[in-house]
C-alpha cells in the first residue's frame, strides 16, 4: 500500500543569488519578502505560523515536511500555512520550498495544491527563470520544472519475501532513489520503502505525474501478487503471524521505532488481506508522528510514549 504522496515544488527569487552562494544579510531580505508575499495570498496567508528549522530538523524529518538530503542553511524557516499538510520553507534547498502532503496515492491532489499555491505567490514574488532552462536551482537534475515527487510503500509481502533486491533492480531504472523509512538498509526497512521521482528530460508535468501513477501501481500489483502467493503457500504462518503483531501491539508497555515498524508491518499485511478487521485510518493519519524525536526526549520514553497511542490509534475488533 502507499502511505503517503509529497510533492515538493522549488523556487528561487529574483535577482538573488543561490542560497549556499547569498549573504545572510540578502537571506533575511529574501525571507522578508517571501512572508510578505504570502501574507497578500487568498486562503492560503490568512492564518500561518513561522518557525526555525534548525532546532526541529530530526522531527521535520520523521514528519515527512524535509528529506536527509534537503540542504539547510543556518536561518532557514518553516511556514505553516492556513491549509492542512501544506508547508513553505525558505532557506531548506533553495529560497522557496513548497511542501504538499497527502496519504495514499493522491500525487494529482497533492501537486494541485503546492501548484496552485506557488501561481499564488508568482503574482507578489519575481521566480528566478530563462527561456532555456526554466527554473533556475541549484541543482541541475530537476530543471526545468524544479519538482520532486516522493512515496512512502508499505510492501510487507514483497519484504517477507526476501525480494527487496529484486524489487530494487525492477524499479530502480525509473526512480530517482530509493531508501529505507527508518534510515538503515533496504534489507532492514521492514518493508516501509521510500522512493522519489524528478521529470527526465524534456518530460511534461503532465507526463511526469503520469509515470509516477503508473511506477506505483505497478508496485502495488508486485506487492499484492506476492502477497497471494506468500498467503497460498503459508497461510497458517501468515495468520500466527499477524495475531501476534496485533497481540503485541494492543498490550506491549513499550515499543522501540524498528519493533514499531516491524509490528505495523505485519498488522496493515493481515489488513489488507482481509484476515483482521480493525479500523487503522487513525494509524495511517498519525504513522509518521511516531518518530522517536517527536514523541519525547529519551528514547525510553518515546518507546513508551509510542505503545500509549498506538492503543488508541488502532481499533481491534
């Protein structure tokens, strides 16, 4: 299944230069104007919230809003706009980072709302372009558009399975990348895969969102065919299995991240197979604000912390 859609669409102001080339004296301007800017939007400038990102990287980072690979400079800020799961950064890659989320396969709802909201601000703010490159950034790979689409997969059968390399080797030709949520090995990510995807050369946004719809989907019909015949060949292990992820979850005192994500694993397997019933829609709103450094300070805690609200997260029927 797919956890969770992002598009992330970049930009540059004119005429200042790149963020790792600019003064902080210009940045502070660039980040006046940016919030001016936003303040003059419909809807989108009623009601926002600014804050530092360097004091919270790991937590945007468990929350999706910023990638390991995002570059952030010392003064970068984080934008809550009035809409739900739409973030504007400035000073994390380039002057202007349009974040948009969605759970599940909602790339076409998700790039329409980070769209929609950066036309809005192209009518207060000049974007740095040319006629032979469009969009200027800093890095060259997603010119013209500067525009990252990225999943998050849950595909436990495939996991389970041992064909994790298998389904890298499929699938690497048409991803940007690939990793594994929790930070470690693709052999070790329990199945909780992220990918990312920018245009190719001279591809459409139209075409780009296209392929990317169409890489998923081909995912999730590896993941569901092996998840029938993983199923038919060890039904009464796959059943044992998934009752005692749901045991474990519904009376375990502390749950470590990697437990976490091993548990959860198994338990949304035996969901979408049909084997539990159990309402997991409050679970897939709130999986990625179960991170260690989002729920508390130590680690103990957090292992706590993340047992508590899973009891009333889940629903076991």
């Amino acid at each position: 299944m797919i956890m969770l859609s992002k598009v992330k669409i970049f930009r540059n102001i004119f005429p200042y230069k790149f963020i790792n080339k600019e003064t902080e004296k210009n940045f502070l301007i660039i980040k006046e104007k940016i919030t001016s800017a936003l303040k003059e939007t419909e809807d989108f400038g009623k009601k926002i919230n600014i804050e530092t990102v360097s004091n919270q990287t790991e937590k945007l980072i468990e929350k999706q809003i910023i990638d390991k690979d995002d570059k952030i400079i010392k003064n970068a800020i984080i934008i809550k706009t009035g809409v739900k799961n739409l973030f504007l950064l400035s000073g994390v890659s380039e002057h202007i980072l349009i974040v948009s989320i969605k759970n599940g396969l909602n790339i076409e709802n998700a790039y329409k709302l980070a769209s929609t909201f950066e036309k809005k601000l192209s009518k207060h703010l000049i974007f740095s372009w040319s006629k032979k490159f469009g969009f200027l950034g800093t890095d060259l790979l997603k010119i013209p558009h500067q525009i990252e689409i990225k999943l998050v997969f849950s595909i436990p059968a495939i996991y389970y399975s041992n064909l994790i390399e298998e389904f890298y080797e499929t699938f690497k030709p048409n991803l940007n990348n690939i990793s594994a949520l929790n930070g470690g090995l693709l052999p070790l990510s329990y199945g909780f895969i992220e990918t990312s995807f920018i245009p190719q050369k001279d591809e459409s946004i139209h075409r780009f969102i296209k392929r990317v719809n169409e890489t998923a989907k081909a995912i999730e019909e590896m993941e569901k065919k092996n998840s029938e015949f993983y199923i038919s060949k060890k039904h009464e292990n796959f059943i044992d299995m998934v009752f005692k992820s749901c045991g474990t979850l519904k009376y375990a005192k502390k749950l470590d991240y990697n437990e976490f994500l091993s548990l959860i694993s198994k338990f949304l397997w035996g969901k979408n197979a049909g084997i539990i019933k159990s309402d997991y829609r409050m679970l897939i709103e709130n999986f990625f604000e179960l991170g260690d450094k989002n729920l508390a300070k130590t680690y103990q805690k957090a292992s706590e912390k993340r047992s508590e609200i899973i009891k009333r997260l889940i629903y076991f029927i």
